[in-house]
C-alpha cells in the first residue's frame, strides 16, 4: 500500500543548524530496517515547508496527494480540504507543463525507438500517456485527478487503450507490448504532444500567499 502525505517539524529546528529532514521515507524500494512488520506500505511523507514547496512548483506527485489521496494526511483531513479548495482555485497554474515537460524526458528515456533505453513495456505506456492526459485535463477542467480511465475518457472518448495496456501490464510488471498495441500507443503519444499546449507564463504570486497563509495556519 502506497502512502502519502505530509507531517510537521517542530518549527523552531529552522533557526538551528541541522534543520530538520525534508521527507522521511520507508520501505521504498527496499524494506526499511525495524518496519519488516510493515513491508506492505511504502511511505513518503514530506515535513510541511517541503510539501509546500513542492505544491508551489506544481509537482503533479504532491498535487494528486491533495486530491486522490488518504483520507487522513498528518490527522488533519479539514485542512486537506481547505488546501484542495485553495489549489483548485488557482488552476491550471503550471501543472499542464509540468506533466508535459515530464512526460517529454520519460519519452525520450524509455519510449524512444534507437535508444538503448528503449523499453516499450505496457507500465511505461501508462505512466505516459497518464501524464499527457493529466495536462490536458487540468487544463480544460482545471482539476486534478489520478485515475487513468477518467482521464482517458475525458481525452480520448474512451478507454479502450487504457483497458489493454493494463490488461498486458497485468501479466507482469515488465510486459513488453505488442507491435500493434505499441504502435496505437505511440500515435496517440505523438498525436498529444502536438496538441496539448501548456501555457508558458503564469503569475504565482497570489498563490504563494495563500499557500504561505494556509501553512502557517496548520503549522499554528
């Protein structure tokens, strides 16, 4: 079970000089030592300046914390609340180029024919054509949201590719896909890149300071 979320540093330990951890991980990618008994979560939570931070720069990780994640971040749900609100508010904001600059790098490094990275696995073929639909989403219904069929739906009509992916992906984390499948995949990836146009300037400030205000209310 994945779980995410944020926690709270006592505030004082920024005016010292070991300031305290910006996140604090376990069982990520390998079991942390003393939580053998808990191997099923994998956990990441960041200490609240850094989740802040991180919401401010429009990371897509954090932000579908906000809104698909656990009911209970850090046992204060209404502050969650008050937070998703103030964050759908100000959108898209940046949050259509992050994805698509993401999504640029993970084509370039996993989906690109000729390269020695090239793994066109069906797990692969999801996280990219997610986060292509993810930015055109947020930017035609300013929301946010991390589940893979809403998302096709919304951009494709239909999940009839989506449906196939997860089918081949089911067979192993590892499933590379066939010829067919990868050359739809490939088009509609191509097809996104060429439509979807992310602003490339967006004010902030006004952002800033609610996301200021609203970290310094939960951290009182």
């Amino acid at each position: 079970m994945d779980v995410r979320g944020f926690h709270l540093a006592d505030g004082e330990r920024y005016a010292l000089l070991d300031e305290p951890a910006e996140q604090i991980v376990v069982n990520k990618g390998e079991v942390t030592p003393e939580f053998e008994e808990d191997a099923d979560i994998d956990l990441v939570s960041y200490e609240l300046k850094k989740f802040g931070s991180l919401l401010y720069d429009a990371n897509f990780n954090v932000l579908e914390v906000v809104f698909d994640g656990i009911e209970v971040v850090n046992e204060v749900p209404s502050e969650l609340d008050v937070l998703g609100r103030l964050v759908e508010d100000e959108l898209p904001l940046d949050v259509p180029r992050t994805y698509y600059g993401m999504e640029k790098a993970n084509y370039r490094k996993r989906l690109e024919l000729n390269r020695e990275s090239y793994t066109p696995t069906a797990k692969n073929y999801l996280y990219m054509l997610r986060g292509l639909f993810g930015a055109q989403y947020v930017i035609d219904r300013h929301a946010i949201t991390a589940d893979i069929y809403e998302l096709s739906a919304h951009t494709l009509g239909d999940t009839e590719l989506v449906d196939e992916l997860v089918a081949a992906k089911r067979t192993g984390e590892s499933a590379v896909v066939d010829d067919s499948l990868a050359e739809r995949a490939d088009e509609q990836i191509a097809r996104l890149f060429g439509e979807i146009d992310p602003p490339r300037r967006v004010d902030k400030e006004a952002y800033r300071a609610r996301l200021n205000d609203w970290m310094r209310e939960v951290r009182g």
